[in-house]
C-alpha cells in the first residue's frame, strides 16, 4: 500500500522473471460508468496482454488503484455532477496519487531508478495528462490511450458531459507540460470519439503540450477498450515502441 494524504493507495507491481532492466510502467485505469461498480475495481493482471507486453520489454509495470477504487478504497476524489463539471480539479485529484504511486515504485530496490513511462486509459489518461502537467522529473514520457472524462453520459454512447470543459481542461494542462507524450484514440470510441479527441488534442498542444496523436481506424465493437483488449497490442505496441524509441533517441519532444 502507498502512503498517499488521507489513506494509502493499492498497487500492483508486476516484474519480468528475470528481472527488470527497462524503465518503470506505470498504467492508470478508467473509471466504470455506473458509481457502485467502482468497489469492485481491480488492477489489471500482470498475466493481462497489455501488461505481458511491457514485461516481455523488460519493463517493471506499476498499475495503483486511485482513492475510492477497490481495495484503495476512501473517499473518491474524482466526481463531477453535470452542469457543474470541473475536469481540471479531477485530473489534478488523480494526478496527486500517481506522483505518490510513482515515487514509492521507484524507491524499491527491485525498480530500475530511471524515468518512468506513464500509460493512462480512459479516465486514467486523463489524470496521465493531468500528471504530465506537473513536468515531474522522474517521468520520461507519457501516453494517453483513449483519455477523457465524462462519456457516456446517461448511460448513452457518443454523450458527453460538457465536452466543452473537457476540451479546456486539456488546454489548460497543455499551458505547462512539456513532457513528450503519445496520444491514441479510435475511430469507434463510444466515449470519446474522434472529432472530440480532435479538439483536445489540438486545445493541448496549441496550449504549449507536446503530443502526437495516433488516431485509429474502428478497432472492435468499441475502440475505447483496444489498450486492455484481446490483441489490442498488436495495433498500439508498435505505435508505443516507436514513440519510446524516438524519445531515448533524442528526439526529445513529441511531433504535434
């Protein structure tokens, strides 16, 4: 468990048998779309693809379960009511438990101590943009997989929550991170489709963020899942091993 203000995080480490020679991973999870279901939240497996992926790398992977999920349980920080959203104030919120998931990880004798790779998906991506706002040093980059907050409104697929604050919350990241990042989303994402992730790609970079933006053909019955789905890696692996090599590269900062 990871000391946090006001209680202490679960996470999850997951290391290659052979040990860990590559950067930490540390993946962040959505949110379910009904309150009571978020209890019986769970990290993802370290048999789980996309977790099996980094590992097969050399990759340690972290995967916390932010306050009022799961085992972590306490109070959830992260609500909105629609009509009076405030997107900013959750990522921040969730961005504060993975500065202290990530500090303690990299403070264990069994973690490379090097920048870590941050991964978010859905509303994990994000607290992964908000976090990337913060420019913390122990990160080398950072990627956004399918990331927002308030979709599937009333229970109804393409409805948004005030997309409009979504898009400036985004931009008001954007006016402070600097951090290369990656961002994936596709063209059937019930949650955040691509004309929305559009506007908050371009309200973060035109902000001052760094990111390039990966949009997708339809992938499934619904591209929102393609991080944690069946031979999902096989579309965003070698999207995500590019941009990492482009990073320890040199390259620096991520093509807009």
């Amino acid at each position: 468990m990871v000391p946090v203000e006001g209680g202490r995080i679960f996470t999850r480490l997951c290391l290659p048998a052979a040990g860990a020679t590559d950067a930490l991973v540390l993946i962040n999870h959505g949110t379910p779309a009904r309150a009571e279901l978020r209890a019986g939240v769970t990290p993802a497996a370290c048999s789980s693809e996309a977790v099996r992926w980094f590992l097969a790398r050399g990759h340690a992977v972290g995967l916390p379960l932010r306050r009022g999920y799961g085992e972590t349980g306490g109070t959830y920080m992260e609500g909105n009511v629609c009509g009076r959203s405030d997107y900013v104030r959750s990522g921040r919120e969730s961005a504060r438990d993975i500065a202290a998931a990530l500090s303690w990880l990299l403070a264990r004798p069994d973690v490379p101590r090097r920048p870590a790779i941050v991964i978010g998906q859905s509303t994990g991506g994000l607290a992964t943009v908000a976090f990337a706002a913060t420019n913390p040093a122990n990160v080398a980059a950072l990627v956004n997989m399918a990331g927002g907050r308030g979709g599937w409104y009333q229970n109804t697929p393409h409805m948004n929550c005030e997309p409009d604050l979504l898009v400036e919350a985004m931009g008001q990241f954007g006016r402070t991170a600097r951090l290369p990042m990656l961002w994936i989303y596709t063209e059937n994402d019930t949650f955040f489709g691509p004309a929305l992730a559009g506007r908050m790609h371009a309200a973060f970079t035109e902000a001052g963020g760094e990111a390039r933006l990966e949009r997708l053909a339809s992938w499934g019955r619904d591209g929102h899942n393609l991080f944690f789905g069946n031979h999902g890696s096989l579309i965003w692996g070698p999207l995500v091993a590019d941009f990492l090599a482009g990073v320890r590269g040199g390259g620096g900062k991520a093509a807009r």
